[in-house]
C-alpha cells in the first residue's frame, strides 16, 4: 500500500501547520525531509514521541519545528504515521509538503486517512462519518452528537439489535435445518414479540435522523404572515443586524431575504418573505406566490400574527393555507394591548407563543417552542442517531425486512420465509455498519471529506 500525505490544518495563516503522513514507509519518507537535533532518525524513534528538528528539500532548509512519530497499530489509520509541525504560513506548508511528495510521498484523497482508518479495523463505517459531522459541528447540540457517534453510539446499538436478530435467524435456521435434533421450536407470539421490538428500535432510529439533521444542517424556516405584522422586525431580531426593511407601510417586503443565524443550538436558515394577501401590484403579487411557494418546502414556519389587533379575513386565509404543516403561531406586539385571541389562535396550531418582536421580549419562549416543536427535547444522542442518508437507507431496508417478516409469521407461512426475511434484516443492517459493503459506497462516505482528514 502507498503512503500518503497531506496537510491536515486549514489552508491559511495560523500558528502552525500539520502535514500528516502516513503508510508502510512513512518514518522513512518523514526522514528524507527532516531532521532532528538529537539526530535520532524518526525511523528509530518508540511510537508517541516528538523531535525537534528542521525541514529541508533539495534546495536546502525549509523552517523549524516538531515531528510527532505514531506505530502502527496504535495510530488513527492503524498503519505507521508520522504528523510535520511546521510554522503555519501558507507557502511554508506547501512547501514542506511538496518536499515529503519529492520523497515518495503520494498525496491523500479526500478523507483517506480516516478511510484506512474504517479499512484498518480502527473505526466502523459510522464512526467515520461521524468525524466528518465533528468536524462540521455549529452548535454544542451538533458537536455532542458527532462526540457521541465518533464514541460508538450508533454501532453499539446496532451492534445490540443485530446480535438480537442473530440469535433468532440461528435458531429458527437450527429447528428447519435439523430437524432430528431435540431444537425446541420458537413460540410464534414470542417470535413476533421479539421482531416487534427489533421494528421499535428501528422506528426510534429513523425518527432520530430528521432531528439530528437539524442539529447539523440547521432548519429552513420560513416567516409568514400577512403585511405589517412585523414579519421583518422579527427577521432582524433573530439575525441581530438590520436585514429586512422595516417600515409602516404595507408590503414593503416584495421578495424573500435569507439569513442563517445561531439561536443557542438551533441553527436557522431563516426566510423572511412577503405578506401574504391579494394584491394588485404586480410585483408584491410575484412575492406572495414566492412565499406561498416556500411554505411547500419549510421545515419550521414561523406564523406571526399582529397581537394588537382582532384575526381578520387574511389571517383565518393563511391558517388554511397552513393546515397539516409544521408550524408556530407567533402573536406579535406583545408589548402592546393585546386584542387578538390566543384561544382562538390555539384552536388551529398547536403551538403558540406571545412576543414582541420590536422589544425582545419572548425570544426564549420562542426557542423552547422550537425545540419541542422539532422533537430536540427528546433528543438523545448517547444512545445513537442517524446521521447520513446512507445510514437512513439501510435502516429503511431492515426496517421494511423485519416488518415482511411478521407480515410472513402472521400470514401462517413457514419458518424458511421468516427466515429469509430476518437474515436480510441483518444485512442491512451489517451494511450499516460497514462490516458488509461495497467499495462504491466506502469511496461515495468518503469523498466528501476534506484533504488531510
């Protein structure tokens, strides 16, 4: 096998910079380019140590600094790798890159490393992906859960359920297969019972993926509402700067502005769109269909509601318009007399929230009222969630296994057919997990790494 190089620091300024290497000949390859003051080769060095020393090319001395030595087995990848600290100028670090190269170096693809690490034995599939979400993580929310699925989370649990299926395939293929033997035969009610609670695991890991999604991606949500209900003014308080115009003119607002913002650990990816009402003006008209648009692909709306004022024709137009979706009522102008009825609003959403927008006030609220409406309360990433759709997929498939297998047991049809049905349940999930998978799709997880990872 190649060894490989890269820089694995971002490519920028900074105080330093790590060129990783790593492969069969790393040490040696780490030795033509460095030098340390002790004079000890890397290549003699015990694994878990630093030298101090200079890099050097052909055409002489590069900059100073520390070479870090890891042995196989006890490295990230598993294979013997050495990790170049030099100062972190972008050219210096291309430079002592280029130098390793020269020396018989390959450079890495996209997310290599941590490839060989999965291909070593050092992490499930699972686990690797999770490196990529740690590395993405935008809130302490999404960073908890990347910790957690990098620790092993989502494998222990499949690993669990998939023992559990084991267990059973084992048995019935024992009772059809030797049939002389004294095999006690499984009763169908605590076979149907154990394949259900397989199908609850499964359920609660599919359930899981959405939410975990919002932590790593952030939500798109979108503010509706008719004209000057303060639609805006909320935009700008949730974005904290000026980003939508606020005026007291109605539809000022004619196409959609966009913001992502940070609320806590909620990521927004926020849309503030035009009232929603009829209009002759031909433009603002283009900015209603726009946001009614929208609304077919929200994942959150957020529907503000002018709290001063009685629900008019408009309003009771747009909780139609909002039936069946995901939505928060929010009643603006909390700050004001408060005319509307709350009761009548809670009657068609179930979720409402009092704030006003132009003071602050009700922010929190409305955090709490979005982590319950996406099931973030609930959220427990110790006990593993799914976090790529490659994952969902697979869940997806042994779900649907394990359900053709009670479907099979309830129709009265022999064992072999159950049999057939849990052992691809178990496949399924092994693909899941990466111990049964195709090298398509072990290049597809890791081609969306960055170099150097």
């Amino acid at each position: 096998m190649k060894t490989i190089a890269a820089i694995a620091t971002p490519p920028a300024v900074g105080g330093i910079a790590v060129i990783r290497v790593s492969g069969p000949c790393a040490l040696q390859i780490a030795d033509r380019v460095f030098t340390s003051v002790s004079g000890v080769p890397l290549s003699q060095r015990r694994g878990y140590t630093a030298s101090y020393g200079s890099f050097h090319s052909a055409d002489g001395i590069l900059d100073d600094g520390v070479a870090l030595v890891f042995r196989s087995p006890k490295s990230y990848t598993g294979e013997d790798v050495a990790e170049l600290s030099c100062h972190g100028g972008v050219y210096v670090a291309r430079a002592v890159l280029r130098a390793v190269l020269d020396a018989g170096a390959s450079l890495a693809d996209p997310g290599e490393f941590t490839k060989r690490a999965f291909l070593n034995g050092k992490l499930s599939l699972s686990q690797a992906e999770a490196v990529a979400d740690l590395i993405g993580a935008g809130n302490a929310q999404a960073l908890g859960a990347a910790r957690a699925q990098a620790g092993g989370a989502l494998s222990r649990r499949i690993q669990q359920l998939r023992e559990s299926l084991l267990n059973l395939a084992g048995h019935l293929s024992a009772w059809v297969d030797y049939p002389e033997e004294d095999i006690p035969q499984l009763e169908e009610g605590a076979l149907a019972d154990s394949l259900r609670q397989g199908l609850e695991v499964l359920d609660g890991l599919l359930a899981s993926f959405d939410t975990g999604r919002f932590l790593r991606e952030g939500i798109d949500t979108v503010i509706v509402g008719k004209p000057n209900v303060g639609k805006s003014t909320l935009m700008n308080l949730l974005a904290g700067c000026t980003r939508s115009i606020v005026t007291e003119i109605a539809g000022t607002t004619r196409d959609i502005v966009e913001d992502t913002v940070s609320l806590d650990e909620l990521i927004l990816r926020l849309s503030d769109t035009a009232g929603i009402r009829s209009t002759a003006d031909p433009v603002e008209r283009l900015g209603v269909e726009l946001a009614r648009s929208r609304l077919d692909t929200a994942e959150l709306i957020l529907a503000v509601f002018d709290g001063s004022a009685p629900l008019e024709q408009e309003d009771f137009q747009l909780l139609e318009l909002l039936e069946g979706r995901p939505v928060i009522g929010l009643v603006n102008k909390g700050d004001l007399e408060l005319r509307l009825s709350v009761k009548e609003l809670e009657d068609r959403l179930d979720s409402v929230t009092v704030l006003s927008a132009l003071e602050g006030e009700g922010l929190d609220t409305l955090k709490e009222a979005i982590r319950r409406k996406l099931g973030l309360l609930k959220l427990d990433p110790a006990g593993g969630i799914l976090s790529t759709e490659r994952q969902r997929e697979c869940a997806r498939s042994a779900r649907g296994s394990l359900w053709e297998a009670i479907s099979a047991l309830e129709a009265g049809m022999t064992l072999d057919a159950v049999t057939v049905s849990l052992e691809e349940a178990i496949s399924a999930l092994r693909e899941l997990d990466g111990d049964r998978v195709t090298e398509e799709v072990v290049n597809r997880v890791f081609s969306r790494f960055c170099v150097g990872k």
